[in-house]
C-alpha cells in the first residue's frame, strides 16, 4: 500500500520535468475549455431549439385564442337565433290557440 503510493510518487518526480511532460501540463487546462466550448456551443444550439419551439407554441396559442373568441361570439349568436326562434314559436301558438279558441265560440 504505502509501497505503491512511494513507487507513484517518485515516478512522477521522475517524468515532472520531461519536456513532454511539460507540454501535458499546458494542454491539460485547454482541453477543459475546448470541452466547455462545445458544451456551450450545445447549450447554445439548445436554446434556439427552445426559442423557436416558444415560438411556435405562442402562435399556436394565439391562433387557438382566436378562433375561441370566434367561436365564441358564433355561440352567442346562436343563442340569440334561438332565443328568438323560441320567442317566435311562443307566439305563434299563442296565436294557435287564440284561433282555437276564437273557432270554438263562433260554432
């Protein structure tokens, strides 16, 4: 155990100074930023998805808002035609049976 902790330290003592080392130790921090330039550039990438997909969504809900409001003025219209209608109807049989009526007594 200890044995194999002393044999890694004195190998890196050893290989510190190499000139190939070196380098490794001035690529070694780059290699993380390049990682975190791809991870940005992702990140990026995602987030235009997701504008564009925000986009999208609030067209859609305003497309969708409209035709409620249509919709919902087509149904008020209705309700009108209808309440008239059952007006009308009300006072045509009103008119039905004043003539029964009228009918009746003049027999």
């Amino acid at each position: 155990e200890i044995y194999t902790i002393q044999y890694n330290v004195r190998s890196f003592m050893n290989v510190k100074h190499w000139p190939w080392m070196k380098v490794y130790y001035k690529i070694k921090p780059l290699l993380k930023s390049a990682e975190t330039e791809k991870e940005l550039a992702t990140m990026k990438e995602d987030f235009v998805k997701c504008k564009e997909a925000l986009a999208k969504a609030e067209a859609k809900k305003k497309e969708l808002e409209e035709k409620m409001v249509a919709l919902l003025q087509e149904k008020n219209d209705l309700q009108l035609a209808v309440a008239s209608e059952s007006e009308n109807l009300s006072d045509a049989e009103e008119r039905c049976e004043g003539l029964i009526q009228s009918k009746i007594q003049l027999e």
